[in-house]
C-alpha cells in the first residue's frame, strides 16, 4: 500500500483521514491528533459548545442585526450544509461590523442551557473584515410547527458531497429564522469545529424557533450527531 502523505516523524497517514469528522475515528476527541494546526481543539482554555447555567452567562440585546436575502450557494461540506451569503448583511455589536458570511446546522444542538439539549442549532456566522474575529449567532431549534422557510432551504440541499447549488433567482430571507427577541446569552469561546480556534463571540438566543419532526428527519438523511461534546465552562 503506498503511503497518501507522511507526516514529519515519516509515519503514514491514511489519505481519508486528512480530515475531521464526528465519527469515532475521526469525532472531536481525536481533532488534536488529525492536525498540528488542531492543537486549541485540546489544549484551548475557552472552548465551544457549552452548557449555559443562567446564572453564570451573561445576557445582552444591545445588538443589531441588519440582513438581506441574498444567498450565493448552498455547499455540502461534508459536516454539514452551509448556505453562503453574498455581502452586505451584517451585525453590529459594541460598535463593531460583522459581516454575515454563512449560515449552517448542527443536530441536535451543541449548547445546552441549564442541561436541556435541542433538536437542532443554526449557527449565522459573521466576520470583522480587518481583524477577522467572530460573531456566531446560534438559534435554538425544537420540534413543533412545519417551518416554511426551512422547507424552502431543504429543497435546496445537495444530493452529491461538494456539489454546489448556484442560487439565481431565489429570494429567501433568512431573518424569517430568527426570533423576535434577541435577547442572548453572551460568552467568548471558540469554534466548534476544527480548528477550534478561540476568536469568536457566542450570542446564542434565548428565544427558540420551530421546525417539524419531518423537517428534522430529513435533514438527518443528510447529517445526524454533527455536534462537539460540550467543554468545561
Ligand atoms: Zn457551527
């Protein structure tokens, strides 16, 4: 068998370990391993997801979010889909513009609060364009009503890994996803994917949103358990 890429000390790696996953093999616990660059993913001192006690994590609502529907293409990454957004929607936070550059799902979800775990978590990720630090905006998700919007979005997901969808002319607003009150709970973490790098800001949102069972089981057809284990607070 001859050997894909070899590390510095000559051993071997397995060409379809280059990556990250959630499996056994590949799942957080072996993030570190898989990447010298993955280092924080065990040595990081202010690590995502967490499980939000009330009591400890702050909450805030003094931000303003400032969307528009245009979504530029749905990828398939293999983690999971992740809608990608053309510029000019953006957050503002203490005087500071993130752009929204992607929207993805996580099931169930990777923050806890007060030990309840969701059925799902939407992660809107924004980016200070100069210092390049994060804000992610997490929606909690439970079981209930049909969401409409989602319906729209799931039409859209990649059958094939990597294949992208072009959005033309579809316009989805994806502020519809969000809840009414932004009231949040607000912490300084980290990714929560490889590389778990600790330049992110967490407003993850009080309020939850709905979508139904049948929603969720077919976004599972696609990607179930894609979460990290939650992390000391
Ligand atoms: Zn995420």
């Amino acid at each position: 068998m001859s050997c894909a890429r070899q590390t510095t000390d000559g051993s071997c790696v397995d060409s379809h370990r280059h990556g990250w996953g959630y499996s056994l093999e590949d799942g957080p616990g072996t993030w570190f391993k898989l990447n010298q660059q993955y280092q924080l993913c065990k040595q990081g001192h202010h690590q995502s997801p967490i499980n939000i006690h009330k009591d400890h994590i702050p909450s805030i609502s003094d931000y303003q979010l400032s969307y528009q529907g245009y979504i530029h293409d749905v990828v398939d990454n293999e983690h999971t889909v992740e809608f990608d957004y053309e510029a000019g929607s953006s957050l503002i936070l203490h005087g500071k513009e993130y752009q929204l550059k992607q929207f993805h799902f996580h099931s169930p979800s990777e923050h806890t609060v007060e030990g309840e775990r969701y059925d799902m978590e939407i992660h809107f990720v924004h980016q200070n364009a100069k210092q390049k630090d994060l804000t992610v905006l997490a929606v909690l998700v439970k079981a209930g009503q049909e969401n409409p919007l989602i319906q729209s979005l799931w039409t859209h997901l990649p059958q094939d890994k990597h294949k992208h969808h072009v959005f033309t002319n579809d316009h989805i607003n994806v502020v519809d996803l969000i809840p009414d009150d932004l009231e949040a709970y607000y912490y300084h973490g980290s990714l929560t994917t490889p590389p778990c790098l600790e330049t992110v800001s967490w407003l993850v949102l009080k309020e939850t949103i709905e979508m139904s069972q049948k929603q969720l089981d077919y976004f599972h057809k696609f990607y179930n358990w894609n979460i990290r284990d939650l992390q000391a607070e």
